[in-house]
C-alpha cells in the first residue's frame, strides 16, 4: 500500500542514547549546507535528490533488518550475525544525514512509497541458509557493492564540506556492508547444496543484467550537487559492476560463466 515517505524523532533520552551510538551525525557542521546559495534549478533538483537518498538509505535498513533475521534462522555463525547486527543502525544514520541535507536545502520532497516493498523477496521453498543467501547476495554483493564504489568517485570530486562528510561517512560503513557479503559466502558456499547454487546463480545473473541495464536519465544542466553527472556514472559503472560484482561472483560460483 502506497504511503508518504515522513520521518521523525522521539527525542528525550531515546535521542540521547541514538546520539551516544551515533555522535558523528551532529558534528558535521550543517550551518555551512546553505540552500539560498544555489541556483533554484539546481537546489529543486538537490532537494529530490536527497529526498529519494534518504528513502533509498531506509529501505537499505529494512533489507538490512532481513537479513540479520534471515542468518538467525539459518544459525550462522554467531560473530558474523554480531557483525551484520549493526548495519542496520548504520543504515539509519544514513537516512538521517541524507534527511538532514534536503531539510538544509529547503525541506524534503513528497514522495510515496510501498512500505510493503522495501526488502527483496525470498524463495519460499529454499531452506533457511539459502534464503539467507539471496538476501546478502542482492543487498551485500549487489547493492552495496555497487552503490560504494560509485559514491566513492563521487567522493573524489566532491568539493562541497558538508557532502564531503555526509559522503565519507555513508561511504565508510557500505563499504563494511559490501565486504560483509564476501565474507559470508567464503563461509556458506561450502555448505549450498546444488539446486541452491543453480538458484542463486540464476537470481545474479539477473538482477546483475538488470544493473546493467538501469536507465539513466540525460543531466538538465550540468551542475551536481552530491550526485554523479549521467555522462559520468555512464563511463564509470560497467567498469564498477565487472570488477567489483561480477568477478567475486564468478570467482565463488554465484556466477555460471554461461550467464555472463
């Protein structure tokens, strides 16, 4: 069912423990994000931008919450469920910082949303490790390791400080996120049996095709304002999904080199 994408906080001592675990979110020096300095296009576009970047970063922490559930039932081993258990506080550090960026810049946009559709379908019939693996195979391996690299070329142009921060922080947890995914299957790919493999294989190939072909649309004018220029993600994100999604693949057997 479609809703409004709003967010809040509780405030009170509930704010002030999420702060003590987060501090990192009120050092940024938000009074130097000011939105009367860019040309009404241009703040109209970043508003968007970072509108959908906040609701982007909320549905990464409900796929986030999955998977912790899902490597509870598959009882994985316990250290690397600790590990995956604070992805999901990350995630919505995330969607705070995005959050706080549009209401720098004027406030959020409205968007509406499916709150039913926020985290990737499982297979009903797999067992609970292979459940366990689609997820991590599309948020982790997929996802993630997408997202970070281009953020991180991003980064490496960025010449705004508060987006520098806002960027370095986000790029710094996905790229523990990412990492996760490898991590996980070194561990469990001895243990997919081979109608679980054939699965997963089949699942990367195509939601790796429907990376590939996600459009993109023609930039309005060419200034950005924390996004990658279309021309730029154009150049940059094949080279991004063979070398950091499709190679790990390959190299574990989540990838038949037929399917390529």
């Amino acid at each position: 069912m479609s809703e409004r994408f709003e967010l809040s906080l509780l405030g009170g001592a509930i704010e002030r423990r999420y702060r003590k675990l987060r501090p990192e979110v009120t050092r940024i020096a938000w009074h130097k994000l000011d939105g009367d300095s860019l040309a009404p296009r241009l703040r109209a576009r970043a508003r968007n931008f970072w509108t959908v970047a906040a609701l982007a970063e909320h549905r990464a922490a409900a796929a986030q919450a999955a998977v912790l559930r899902a490597l509870v039932e598959a009882r994985a081993p316990v250290d690397l469920i600790a590990l995956a258990s604070g992805f999901v506080l990350d995630e919505l550090a995330h969607v705070e910082l995005c959050a706080r960026v549009a209401n720098a810049l004027g406030g959020g946009v409205p968007l509406a949303y499916d709150g039913d559709a926020l985290v990737p379908a499982t297979t009903a019939t797999l067992p609970p490790l292979g459940r366990a693996a689609e997820l991590v195979l599309e948020v982790s391996c997929l996802s993630e390791s997408f997202l970070g690299p281009m953020q991180r070329l991003q980064l490496d142009v960025e010449k705004h400080p508060v987006l520098r921060a806002v960027s370095s922080r986000i790029l710094k947890d996905e790229s523990a996120h990412a990492g996760f995914g490898w991590t996980f299957f070194d561990w469990a790919g001895a243990l997919l049996d081979e109608p679980t493999r054939a699965h997963l294989q089949a699942r990367a190939a195509r939601s790796l095709a429907a990376l590939r072909a996600r459009p993109v649309a023609d930039d309005a004018e060419a200034a950005t304002f924390g996004w990658m220029s279309a021309a730029d993600y154009r150049r940059q994100a094949p080279r991004i999904i063979d070398e950091r999604i499709e190679a790990p693949l390959v190299a574990r057997g989540l990838l038949s080199m037929s399917s390529k």
